[in-house]
C-alpha cells in the first residue's frame, strides 16, 4: 500500500508571479500532489477576484501534472492541510526576512496540529519579485514583463489600468 505525498503551498496569489511559479513548480517534483492554495478573506478585496487567481493559476502552470488549484475563506492553513491530506506546507524564501517572516508562523501550525513547513530558496533572479511590488510597478506605469506571465500581465493590466489592458 502506498501513501500519496502531499503538500500545500498556500498564498493569495494576487497576482501570482514567476517566483510562485518557480517554487510550486519545484514542490511539485518533490511531492506526489501539490494543493496551491489560494486563501483569502471574503471581508477584503483583492485586487484580482479569486475565481480570476484560480484561472491565472491553471494557466501559468498547465504544464505542471500533479496539482490541485483551490480557494479557501476565512480558515486556517492547518485546517486546510486536515482536509486535504497534505503532511508539509511548503514556502518559498526570498531573503532573511522572509524567514523571520515565516518562521514563527511555521511553529504555530507544527504547535497546532505537527504539519511540519518546507521551506524552499527562491531563485536569486527572482528575489525582488513581490505580488505587491508587481501591483504597484504596474499600477504606476512600470513594465512587468518578466515578472508574471503574458495571461497575468494582461489581466493585471486591465484591472489596474484599464485603458491600456487590452
């Protein structure tokens, strides 16, 4: 009898960026399953709905098997790891700062339930991409190529900056 591995990447991904995809993607040759789970408050808009981020998602990793792309409200991270099965959480890092970021965060979910958090390096060429930085360069009238994907950028672009986003 096997046991499917399984693992969550959580975020909001609003927009979701190269950086996202680069550590999902790498979850996902280390686990059998990778849930990327989109998590959000119903109470606070995004700035992309989270039907678009769940669409964004399937598309800039088509090329990936063995995901599942969900939405969950109000919850938390360890209870959706309950309910899919996952036994890590994995987390992409930038810097030192997003350690000191994560860090507590990950004792909390192994105190609360003994998930244990992956935590994967960023690629160095993608250390300085941000879903916020992405947001407010695009929103300013800064080019995000290269940043997120042509979908992404498009539908970023129409939101943020709709006269320019078609």
């Amino acid at each position: 009898m096997s046991t499917v591995r399984r693992c969550v990447c959580p975020g909001s991904y609003d927009p979701v960026t190269v950086g996202h995809v680069d550590v999902i993607s790498r979850a996902a040759a280390l686990y059998d399953e990778v849930v990327v789970a989109v998590l959000h408050n119903p109470a606070k808009s995004g700035t992309l709905p989270v039907e678009q981020r769940l669409q964004l998602l399937k598309a800039a990793l088509a090329d990936v098997p063995n995901l599942r792309i969900e939405a969950w409200a109000n919850t938390l991270l360890v209870d959706v790891c309950r309910d899919v099965g996952a036994e890590a959480i994995v987390k992409g890092l930038r810097s030192g700062t997003d350690f000191a970021y994560e860090l507590p965060m990950a004792l909390m979910n192994r105190h609360l339930t003994g998930v244990e958090t992956v935590f994967l390096p960023g690629d160095p060429r993608f250390e300085h991409v941000s879903s916020s930085l992405v947001k407010e360069v695009a929103a300013l009238g800064g080019d995000i190529t290269g940043l997120v994907d042509d979908e992404t950028r498009a539908a970023l672009l129409a939101r943020l900056r709709p006269a320019e986003g078609s």
